[in-house]
C-alpha cells in the first residue's frame, strides 16, 4: 500500500485519541463549571487560572490511588471491564466525517474512514459492545449494587439501542446511504435532517442520553440507590477509565448527532467558501450539544428503572418506528423513492 | 357499610375515669406531682383496648420505661393522644425490676414497635408478645441494660453532675488514665474482650425473612438480600435499611438504626436539668431550637413557671423559623434523593442560610443554638434583626417558597417517581404513630399547636396543613404548605413582637426543679417532639427520656417500602425526612 496513505492514518489517529483524551479531560471541568454555575457556587477555582488545571490535578491525584481489587472478585474480568467499555467509545469517532481540504496535490480527508459506506452500522454495531464492559464490572465485582447496576444497564440499553437504531434510519433513507459522508452531503444540499426529521431528532437525544447513562437516565450508576453501580468497587485508574468512557461517550453521541442531524462539518456559506473550518464548525455543534446535557443533569431528577423500560417501549419505540413510516410515506408520495 | 355503623359512637367529651370502669385493674396514681392511672399488667391489653376504643385515645404518643431502683420497680409509661385534639392521658404499668415483664401493646397500637424494642435493648423490659423484640440501639453482644439505674458506663465517675474538682491538690488527672476494665466495665467472667468476635446479624435477617410478603406465586425467584447502608449516600447519616428483593422490587425492609447512639438519655440523666439543654441541640441537628422548647415546655411544667410575654413571642419566632429552615432543607435533600443533581438542594440551602445569618446574630450559633431557659430564653433580638426577619418572613420567603412551589411541584418526572408511591393510608398512620407531616400528608389534620396549645400558639391566625393521599408527593407538598402557614404565624408573630423582659426571675445556672412528673411536646419540623422528665428534687432529672418524631416515623417504613421498587425505598426515606441525631439518640 501506499506509504503516504499510512503516515496519514497514524497522524490522523494520533490526532483523534489526543483530542478525545483532551476533550474528556476538559469535558469534566466544563461539566463541573458549568453545574456550579447552574447551582448558584463557583466550581473549581484553585488549580491554575480559574480551575484550568484541575483536570490534571484529578489525574495525578486518580494514577496515585491506590487500585483495590476485592478479594472475591473475579480478577480477570475485573480488570479487562474498564478496558472493554474503552475502546468502542474511542473507535466510534473513525467514521466521522470531518471534511477535506486540497493540500500537497491531493484530497486530505480529516476523518479516518469518513466515506466508510457502512458508517451508520460501524456505529450500532461499536457502541453495543461498550455495554458487555459495563455488566461484565458489574458481575465480577462480586457487590450486590454492582450487579444491580450492570443488569440495570444491560436491559436499558438493548431497550434504547432499538429506538437509536430506528433514529437513524430517517437520515439514512433520506440521504439513501448509509455513509456519514454522504448523510452530511445531503444536508448541504438541503437543509439539517433536524428540521426534516423532528421526531427522529428528539427520540436520538433521548435515546442518546439513555445509551451513555446520562441523567436523568443514570439508572445503572444512579448514586442515591446503588452508591455508584457497577462501578463502585473500582478506584484508581480503572475507575478513571470508566470515567474517560462515560465523557468520551457524551462526545461521541453528540459528534453522531451533530453529524446526522445538524448538518456535520457542513455550515451554510461558511464551510462553502473556506472548508478548513469543518473541523471546527463541527465542535462548536458538539459544544453547544454538550453544553444541553449538562444542563439536563443539573436540571432534571432521575426517572424510576420500571418507567425508564415503559418510556422506552411504550413511547419511544412506536415514535420511531412511526417516524421511519412517516418518512417513508412523504418521500413516496414526493417520488424520491420508487 | 354494615362494618362503619358497627364502630361505636365515641363521646368525646365524655370525662375519663378509667379506675371506675375497671375498678380492680386500674388505680389512680396518687404520687405527688404525678398523674394518670396505674393498670395492673396483667389486665394490659385489655384496659389499651378499653381506652383506644371506648374512650377514644387512638393515638400512642409515647412509651417509656422508667427504673425506680430505690422501690425495686421497673414501671413503663404511656402517653396516648386522641386525634381529634385536646390532653392526652397517662397510664402506667409496674413490674418488678429483677424480672421486668410486661405484655406488648403492639396489638393494639402498632406504633409501639420500636419503642418497645428501645425499652428492652436500654432497660431490659421484655415485652411479653412482641412480634420482633430485638435489641435496636445497642450493639448485638452488648451485656447489660444503660439505662437501668445501677448500670455504669465506662470512666464511670459520680452518679451527678457537676462532678468534683477534677485538679485536687492542683494535680490534674484524667478520668480516662484509670483502666476501663479495672471496676466500672461489666462483662460476663468468661469473656474475653481481644478475642470477641461480633455475632452477625443473624437475628436481623431472620426477622426479614420472616416478614416477606407480596411476592408473585407464579413466578420462581431467588430473594436477594441488600444492605443499604449504615454507609451509603442517601441515608442521611449511618442509617442501614435491610431490604429483601425480588428484581427491583422490595418484599421485605427492616430498618437497623443506633450507628449514631450515645445514650443521650443517660447522659441527660447524670446532667443537671440546664446541663441538658445545650444536649437538646444535638437531637434534631438541624432544628435545634424547636428541641430546646419541647424541653424547656417540659421542665417549665415541672417548675411550674410561664415565661414573660416577649420571651414567648421570640420562642415562637425562633421555633418558625427553624420549622422553615428545616422544611426547606428537607425539600432540598427530598429533590436530591429522586435523583437531581443537587440543583434544589443549592437553592434551599441558599435561603436556609439567611434563616441560619437570624440565629447567628440572636443565639451566637448557626446550628447548635441553645437559646432556650426555664421561664425565658438567653438573649434579647439585636439591633436590627427584627426588621432583618420583617424582611424576610414579609419579602424574601414567600417569594423564594412560590419560587420553589413553581419549578418542582409540577415537574413530571418529580410527579411520576412520587405520586402513589410509599402511600400510609390515615388510619394506618393513626396506628403507627407516624407525627408531624407524616400524619398530616395522610389526611390526619392533627398538629399540636392547634389540637393541644402551648405556649402562644392560640394566639395566632395559621391553617393545619392536611394533604389526603397519604403518598411521598403529598410528604413532600405538606411541607410547602407547611412553610407558607409557618410564614403567616411569623408575620403575625413579628408584628406584634411587645417589648418587655425576656427572662422569669434572674437567670440561674443551677435551677431548683421540684419532684414530679411532666411530659412537654412540642410540634417540631419533623413532628411530634416530646419530652419525659421525672424529678427527684435533686439537680440531675431521675429520668429524661426523649419521643423522637424521626424514631417513631420509622415505624411505618416497610409498609410504605414494601410492594415498590428499590428506588422508591430512598424517595420515601427523603419524604420521611429524618435526622439521625435524634433517630440514634
């Protein structure tokens, strides 16, 4: 193969998992800043000019706790958890599309395999397997909230997978592709699949929030009923590392949704005239989707586990599926589809 | 409708004379300063029955054992209620001490059940027909009963206080350099303390297995045993609830408390009566003043002293305020409980802190306040607080509560996870002597400042909150109305604020406290709060024992619990609203 072709994939992974890396660690601190500021307090505000360092703080402070592995647990499993539910969060981010310049006489893709003409199933079938890690912590934890926690998140995620799966369909058929490429091309042409596809958008945030356990559907780590879920026996870095997964996954989900639904990389007139901005056109929408999930923690209390599994078969199910007949039926009606 | 008209027609003001209508069962307890009746044990459950039935005192405030050591008599006393307002009625039983028996009342009024257990872990009153006397505040293996007359703690020193000169000769010497185990530590002659091991908790699960029920014949479970607690996040302090699952679903829950117990009963006995008031503090932690005036009520009655006018309008200002700061928190920490990130609880706090700033500047003190003397309170208003409270209770608080009343009363997800669930039907409430906003949620209307005044309280203009579902919704809407009828009184009371003295006589450090007995409660933020003191005529009260709204509450728990999920368990601890201070004891 070709040399130059590999040098940009090494580059360009090295690139992604160092973004994704400072991207969670700043992620916790905006979080932290953030629900302060929604809590009428301060935040961090010691470790460098206003809090900046905190993060590195944490880490240091995380990489000298010492790692307690409980003596009934199975210690194998244990220690592969945190590194099962790791790495799906991180390869998620290949497949996005992220633009392309022209540069030293060819096309430079930012993204790893953005044209990958799977992308859509890449991304179901990746972000499923993070969940093995998750109940995997919670049973050889030997801890009855541990476990608790991991059966807690095996039925809500394969509850919210289906809704999730059927969120994409929308953008998919209405872009006839299953590529992110080509789902982001579509949207340049018209207009976001957000305004095209309402319903299908709201059910992807609820459904995104379920699948990363975020508030108010943290049922598997929810801290007033299980202490902390699966993963209370951890410390140290395995303990980061679920950390790493869990804002690595916010990033992921919002990237995902900016992407199918807010047009990716793709800003009318801005990316149209100087494309090197798509990276960056392609964070603020992340920001700005990251910035509303923090803002449903600190808003919202959790909802019970029974009526988590009834929202998600009951309501959000049949939404989908009706949004996917909905689309259906129009782009029949419009001749898009024969 | 056949088995309604078949209750009796209940004359309720029909004067009691209990020796009368059982004349060879019941006596007058003709004691100096002392009231109610003594009903022979044997005939116990009858004579309950009689009074819960006939004479209509469906409420058991209180049950207490007192050691009359000089007599050789264990006696248990009991302060029932009726519902419908107005004094209450004593009655007491005795047994001997060396085998102090006496039949369980837990058939007649369930809301013994706890109180019974406390009694026999602290005094060693076995209560005959008790469906689960186990020990409840000491720990299992713990030899003796402290609260028995001649039983000694550790570094005993003198049965009284003040103690002695502690630099004799100007030689210090601490009482903790003596060895514990030289003369004043009990145990058996075989025991051999570096080798004990603790017994498990055998007797604990035993008992929750006992009690499963509503599990689904159809189909084939393991029940799962999960301990919450003593350390977890959402008890509120060291609270353990065992709970028994089937999934997520609770079939049994036993509440394990005592993690926090000093024996504040026995150390309010070897106490001088004001000694104890800054103890009161430490009950309730977060409504110190309302305990100071269960206890001040209390003695006040023994030393038959009222005090002057302006120290009762500061004692009722001081007693809203912290009713408010309490519910406030308590909304706050309910929010966080169902699971929101503490974004209510900040903004309770918030307030709760301006009421702290008022008990700071008048008492010295945010928390532990001890503001309250017998026949008056410590201090005078500075300057300027009470226009700092006018502002308050007239601009701030009303505002901030309707605040508070917006954004979560009608939040969806706070009304899917709380309305139906936990639900404590009136009557059952009744049995279990649930207090306070427990009672009133479920459609009791009983609150003391209006079904039995003390203090000023029949002055003032204010509504019974009353909420009828009975569920941890209504738990929690009782106390925003709670609070608004809380801000009325406060108004009211600010107003006419009159000038005067705030202290009967001069202020005393050692009180003269005549022999008798006096039961003085108080409608505290989280209920019924009521004091038990005997005296002997010396400095140290014979018997302190305090009914604490928090420990009695618990008793209807696992009917509330069992039958929901493992999430429910916390929401409807949160809208009990408990402080493990005054649970603990």
């Amino acid at each position: 193969m070709d040399l130059g072709l590999w040098i940009e994939w090494i580059v360009k992974a090295i690139i992604l998992i160092v973004v994704l890396l400072i991207g969670f660690m700043y992620l916790t601190y905006m979080e932290r800043k953030f629900l302060a500021r929604f809590q009428n307090r301060y935040g961090p505000n010691r470790a460098g000019p206003v809090g900046l360092l905190q993060p590195m703080a944490d880490g240091i402070k995380l990489i000298f706790k010492e790692e307690v592995i409980p003596k009934q647990a199975d210690k194998l499993i244990f220690i592969l958890a945190p590194v099962i539910t790791v790495i799906p969060a991180w390869v998620i981010l290949a497949v996005i599309p992220l633009g392309s310049i022209q540069l030293f006489g060819r096309t430079i893709d930012f993204s790893l395999a953005g044209d990958l003409n799977v992308g859509i199933l890449y991304i179901m079938a990746v972000t499923s397997i993070s969940v093995y890690g998750i109940v995997l912590a919670g049973w050889s934890s030997n801890n009855k909230y541990a476990l608790l926690g991991g059966i807690r998140s095996s039925a809500q995620m394969i509850s919210y997978e289906l809704a999730l799966g059927l969120a994409f369909v929308g953008p998919a058929m209405m872009a006839s592709s299953l590529s992110l490429a080509r789902i982001v091309e579509a949207q340049s042409k018209t207009v976001w699949f957000a305004v095209l596809q309402p319903i299908g958008f709201v059910v992807f945030l609820v459904a995104a929030l379920a699948e990363i356990n975020r508030s108010p559907f943290d049922m598997p780590e929810a801290e007033q009923e299980l202490t902390a879920g699966y993963h209370v026996e951890y410390s140290g870095m395995k303990f980061a590392m679920f950390m790493l997964t869990e804002y690595t996954k916010m990033i992921v989900v919002s990237v995902i949704a900016a992407t199918l639904f807010l047009g990716g990389y793709h800003f009318p007139f801005l990316t149209d005239r100087w494309p090197w901005l798509g990276p960056l056109v392609l964070f603020a929408k992340v920001i700005i989707l990251l910035f509303g999930i923090i803002w449903v923690r600190a808003t919202l209390p959790r909802v019970r586990y029974d009526q988590l599994m009834a929202l998600g078969w009951k309501v959000m199910l049949p939404a989908a599926l009706l949004n996917v007949f909905i689309t259906a039926g129009v782009m029949y009606v419009l001749g898009m589809i024969a | 409708m056949d088995e309604q008209t078949a209750v009796p027609f209940i004359d309720v003001t029909r004067e009691v004379d209990l020796a009368a209508r059982f004349p060879e069962a019941v006596i007058v307890d003709v004691r100096k300063e002392y009231e109610g009746y003594i009903v022979n044990r044997d005939r116990l459950i009858e004579v309950a029955t009689a009074i819960r039935d006939e004479l209509g005192y469906d409420y058991l405030s209180s049950v207490t054992g007192v050691d009359y050591l000089p007599d050789g008599v264990m006696e248990v006393v009991y302060h029932v209620y009726k519902m419908t307002g107005g004094p209450g009625l004593v009655f007491k039983t005795q047994t001997p001490r060396d085998e102090a028996v006496v039949p369980s009342l837990v058939p007649v009024y369930p809301g013994a059940d706890l109180q019974e257990r406390e009694a026999w872990d602290l005094l060693g009153i076995r209560f005959e027909g008790h469906p689960d006397l186990r020990r409840i505040l000491m720990w299992e293996g713990f030899a003796g009963y402290p609260l028995r007359k001649d039983w000694q703690e550790a570094y005993f020193e003198e049965e009284g206080k003040p103690f002695k000169n502690r630099w004799p000769d100007g030689q210090v010497y601490r009482i903790e350099d003596k060895n514990p185990y030289e003369n004043n530590v009990q145990y058996p002659a075989d025991f051999i303390p570096e080798e004990y091991e603790p017994e498990n908790d055998a007797l604990l699960y035993d008992s929750l297995k006992r009690s499963i029920r509503g599990r689904d014949p159809e189909l084939e479970t393991d029940v799962v045993m999960v301990n919450m607690g003593p350390q977890h996040p959402s008890t509120h302090g060291v609270f353990r609830i065992a709970v028994a699952l089937e999934g997520e679903k609770i079939v049994a829950l036993k509440p394990v408390m005592g993690y926090l117990h000093r024996n504040h009963e026995k150390i309010g006995e070897r106490n001088t009566f004001l000694q104890n008031m800054p103890y009161t503090d430490r009950l309730d932690y977060l409504s110190s003043l309302s305990n100071n005036f269960g206890y001040a009520l209390a003695v006040e009655k023994l030393m038959n002293v009222r005090p002057p006018e302006r120290a009762e309008y500061l004692r009722v200002i001081m007693a809203e305020l912290t009713r408010i700061s309490n519910h406030i928190f308590a909304i706050g920490t309910f929010l966080n409980d169902l699971g929101a990130y503490f974004t209510p609880a900040l903004y309770a706090i918030k307030e709760r802190e301006l009421i702290l700033d008022i008990f700071e500047a008048t008492t010295g003190s945010r928390m532990m306040c001890n503001y309250f003397r017998f026949g008056g309170v410590t201090r005078d208003l500075p300057e300027g607080i009470a226009e700092k409270i006018h502002r308050l209770v007239y601009d701030r608080l009303p505002q901030k509560v309707d605040e508070l009343d917006l954004y979560l009363t009608n939040n969806e997800i706070v009304r899917s996870r709380t309305e139906g669930v936990g639900v404590l039907t009136a009557e059952q409430a009744i049995a279990y002597s649930a207090a306070g906003p427990v009672l009133r949620a479920s459609g009791v209307p009983y609150d003391i400042r209006r079904a039995d005044p003390y203090s000023i309280y029949d002055r003032f203009e204010f509504d019974v909150a009353v909420r009828y579902h009975g569920d941890t919704y209504d738990r929690y809407l009782i106390r925003i109305d709670e609070m608004r009828q809380s801000l009325r009184i406060l108004q009211q009371a600010i107003k006419d604020l009159p000038e005067g003295s705030i202290q009967e006589g001069k202020p005393q450090y050692q009180v003269r406290v005549p022999a008798g007995e006096a039961y003085g409660r108080v409608e505290g933020p989280k209920g019924e709060l009521g004091y038990y003191v005997i005296s002997n005529g010396k400095p140290n009260p014979w018997r302190y024992h305090v009914r604490a709204p928090s420990f009695i509450n618990l008793t209807g728990y696992e009917t509330m619990c069992v039958g929901n999920k493992v999430a429910d368990v916390v929401a409807i601890l949160g809208s009990i609203d408990i402080v493990l201070g005054e649970t603990d004891r």
